[in-house]
C-alpha cells in the first residue's frame, strides 16, 4: 500500500511539472519574459530536465528552413544537447515547432534502415547528401549522463509554410525533447527561411503541367 501511494503521489507530481511545463512554454510564446528555467519556483533537477543545455550546433550558418522542388520545405537544424547536472536524461522524443501551424515536421528515416550504402541522408528531390556520421535523427533517441552529449544536424521535412515569412527571414521556431519524467524541455532556435526563385517554381510548376 504505501509503495502504491509513492508511485501515485510521483506520477502526479510528473503530471503537474508537465502541466507546469506547458503553461511557461505558452507564455513565453505570447512573449512574456520568464526567468531562466532553474530559477523558476517548482522545478526539480530530478524531474524537470532543467539539467540540460539546449542550443545550436557548432555549424549554425547551417541552421535553414529550405523550399524542396516538390514543395515541401527541409529542415536543417544543427543541435547540441548536454546533461550538466548529475543523474542522466532519457531522450524519447525530440520535435520541431514553428510560428505557423505544422504538426507534420517529420525526421528522416536512418539510411541504414534502408539499406542505402554508403549512407547519406538525402531530403527526397533534392541532390545535397549528408554524411551519416554528422547527423543526430539515429541517435538523438538516447541516455545522457552528466557531461554526455549529443551534436549535429537534425534533418526534418514539414509543410509549406505562409507566404507571410519571406525569403531569407530569420525564423523561431521550438526545439524540445520529451524525456523519461514525461516532460518537454525545449529552447528557442534561429532559422533561416530559403525559399526557391519564383522561376525555378514556375518551371517547376510548367513541366508538371506537360506531363498530365
């Protein structure tokens, strides 16, 4: 009985610092300053994941939300993620989360679970290839203890976005993982919007037409 009482008063407490967790994400959406997130009244080290530094990668001039020839766009996001405080986190999930609505950034699949060799991660029309060993999408489902990292691009595909964000915009979008205590850390990121000359799409859109 008393073991069963443990368990439900944690699981509860992970649900409210989750709960706790979305409120101070929406607020700081709405663009209302918060305190850096250990300084805030309820958090716990064990719990909360405020015991990791998220932020870009070493190769920010990479960082770009880019228009593919069939019009979707690709997601270059170079990412570093450290556990600084003892313990470790459980890395389930991570996600992307842009200032227009798109829940269907996807990551790309491992080339090795494809059978692709060698394998280079490829954005699909497009001719650019990434060295498996640069990119994070097959390990960033992963266990950091203190002082552990994980580094590199993180390659996502997701919807056109509003004609509103223009070419060559810098654009916040939210990184966040979900981690073993069900809560989502997450940091504010800079991308640069790319997208491609109207000609290149009105060719595009041309030979489409030819071939109905």
């Amino acid at each position: 009985m008393e073991v069963f009482l443990k368990l439900t008063m944690r699981q509860r407490a992970n649900h409210d610092f989750r709960k706790l967790m979305n409120q101070w994400h929406a607020l700081e959406t709405a663009g209302i300053p918060l305190e850096p997130l250990e300084d805030r009244v309820g958090v716990d080290a064990r719990s909360s994941g405020s015991g990791l530094t998220i932020r870009r990668g070493r190769d920010a001039w990479r960082s770009e939300i880019r228009e593919l020839k069939h019009g979707r766009f690709a997601y270059i996001l170079p990412i570093f993620i450290r556990r600084d405080h003892p313990g470790k986190t459980i890395i389930r999930d991570s996600w992307i989360e842009p200032p227009w609505l798109d829940t269907n950034v996807e990551w790309l699949e491992d080339p090795r679970d494809e059978g692709r060799h060698p394998a280079y991660y490829n954005f699909p029309g497009d001719t650019e290839r990434f060295a498996r060993e640069k990119v994070v999408n097959h390990r960033i489902n992963c266990v950091l203890s203190r002082g552990n990292i994980c580094e590199g691009l993180l390659l996502g595909v997701g919807l056109r976005p509003p004609e509103a964000f223009k070419n060559h915009q810098q654009i916040e979008i939210t990184f966040g993982i979900l981690d073993q205590w069900d809560c989502e850390p997450f940091a504010k990121l800079q991308m640069r919007m790319n997208r491609l000359p109207t000609r290149a799409k009105q060719i595009n859109r041309s030979a489409r037409g030819a071939m109905v």
